[in-house]
C-alpha cells in the first residue's frame, strides 16, 4: 500500500511519476466531453457558510442526477472561514470545479466568486436574494394554479429581507403584484408599479391569491430575535388571515417553518399538501436552473 504523508524520503523516480501521471490526467480532462445528462463530467462545488436543508439537499441530488458531482463545502472548514479572500477561493476553485453554487452574507461575496472563479455560479441565498427559492415557488403556483401573470401575492412578516426582496424582482419579470404587510422598518426596498406596501396583514391579504410568509429571524439576524419577535407578532398567517385571501389562496413557506410565530400550526398542517410539494419543486427547478446555466445561449431569431 501506498501513502503520500511527506515528500522528505521520497525518491526522485517515485515523484516524477507522480508528475507524469498528473500530466496524462490534465490533458485527458481537457479532451472529455459531457455525453449523457448535461452535468456528466463535471464536479459542482456547494460553498454554504449558512446552515441548508432544502436547497443543499436539492442541489446535491439535481447535480447527481444530472450526472454530475456534488462537492460540499461547508466555509468553515475550508479557508474561507480563517480569512482567505473570496477572490482567491474562487481563482482556485475556477481551476477545479465546472460550476458552484454559493449560500453566503454578502451579495457582493458571490458576484465577486463568479468573476474571479469564471465557471457557472449560482446563488444559493445571501443577505439580499433567494433566486432559487422564488423561481421554484413560481414553478409551484403556475403548477397548482396556471399563470401567475396579474396575480397578487401577499407577504406576510419581514418584506426587507432576501426571500421577498426576489419575490419583488420576480414581480416585475412576471408581471404580478406583490403586496407585502409589514412594520415600517421592514418594508420593502422596492415599493412601486408591482410592489406595495401596508402595515396591516389584512389589507394585504385582501384578493390574494398567494399568502406567503417567511421567518422573522433570518440567518444572522439571531441577535434581533428578542426585538424580531416582538415588532412582528401580529404579522402571522393564521386562520382569519386565510379567511380575508382569495377562496382558493395558496399558502406558501419557503420553509424553515416556526409554529406559533410567521405561521399557526393548524394553518401550516391544513396546507402541508402544497407547503411540501412547494419544498419538493426546489430539486426540479434547480435542474431547470442547471440545464440553463450549462446550455448555450438561444439564438436570436430573424
Ligand atoms: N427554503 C430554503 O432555502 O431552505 P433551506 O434553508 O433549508 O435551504
Ligand atoms: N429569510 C430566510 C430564508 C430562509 C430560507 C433567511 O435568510 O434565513
């Protein structure tokens, strides 16, 4: 058996072979093409420095059936987490990995990633967007209810962090309204033609035909939790809430759920049916978002 524990004692025959073997392997790797699924031959690193249960769990399996391999990389353990700037992971990562997918803080941390790693990067959730999440959760509605176009979606709780913040992107591309009910210091950044704001739940679940909620206490924001919880307990989906929305209303989480807090849990249990098929649809749509991100641009017509 062979071990590679130290160089000192290693004979000059032994590690030029080494060097020769690592030569054959690049040049091997260079030649190989995807045949099968669109990610075959190609590895996917997954840098979260938060906690994930669904979007980890959904992006590794997507990765795996769409022949590729997954890489976690939790950023405490790599040297990300002892200082290494983002530039430099992403310059070393650029040269092994095909693509990554990055759940972090800073917005600008994964933008830098992706300019200095130059291989596909997605956003697995920062401070500012879920583009994952809200895109899948389109998925759901269009799936369970046809188009979202001219829709309205109400958003219950925290309207300034990263999970509505997409929602208010996606109303604009889509073509829907989002009307979010929150505290004043937690409304949205970007109220106008397709998002409006209200401090009051029922004003904004009035005619929705989504009621959609999402933690008080984001990731990172643990310190505010006592403050949180207080400014947002009246900001709950629960049963009169429901009964001010659209008869058919579906209620959405993006999940984790607190009971008792954003959401009863006789309202999360009556609605679990499309609060899981919701969570479920995160590992289709990642495969959406990998087959696009891998495939070539569509050509212009005419
Ligand atoms: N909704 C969502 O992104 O869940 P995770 O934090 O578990 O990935
Ligand atoms: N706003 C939440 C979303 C969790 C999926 C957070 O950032 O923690």
């Amino acid at each position: 058996m062979r071990h590679l524990l130290k160089l000192e004692g290693m004979n000059e025959a032994e590690a030029r072979q080494i060097l020769s073997l690592a030569k054959k392997a690049k040049k091997a790797r260079a030649k190989s093409s995807g045949a099968k699924g669109p990610l075959t031959g190609q590895i996917w690193a997954l840098i979260f420095t938060k906690a994930s249960t669904r979007t980890r769990v959904s992006f590794e399996v997507a990765i795996r059936e769409m022949g590729g391999v997954p890489s976690f990389l939790s950023a405490a353990e790599i040297q990300l987490g002892r200082g290494e700037l983002v530039r430099d992971t992403a310059r070393v990562m650029g040269r092994m990995v095909h693509g990554a997918v990055i759940r972090t803080f800073a917005q600008n941390d994964v933008e830098e990633f992706a300019a200095y790693a130059r291989i596909p990067t997605i956003n697995a959730l920062t401070d500012d967007e879920h583009p994952c999440q809200i895109l899948s959760d389109i998925f759901t509605f269009e799936e369970k209810r046809g188009s979202i176009q001219g829709k309205r979606v109400a958003f219950i709780g925290d309207a300034a962090c990263n999970v509505p913040r997409s929602w208010a992107a996606a109303a604009k591309i889509f073509g829907f309204h989002l009307a979010c009910a929150a505290p004043k210091e937690f409304r949205p950044a970007q109220i106008g033609k397709h998002v409006s704001w209200t401090e009051d739940p029922a004003e904004a679940a009035k005619g929705a035909d989504i009621l959609y909620t999402d933690v008080w206490v984001s990731m990172g924001k643990e310190a505010e939790a006592a403050t949180r919880e207080k400014v947002f307990s009246l900001y709950q989906i629960n049963r009169k809430l429901v009964s001010q929305a659209k008869p058919n209303v579906l209620v959405m989480h993006c999940l984790p759920a607190y009971r008792g807090k954003e959401i009863t849990a006789d309202v999360l249990e009556a609605r679990a049916q499309d609060i899981f098929d919701q969570a479920e649809n995160r590992l289709h749509t990642q495969k959406g978002i990998l087959e696009w991100i891998v495939s070539k641009p569509l050509k212009k017509k005419g």
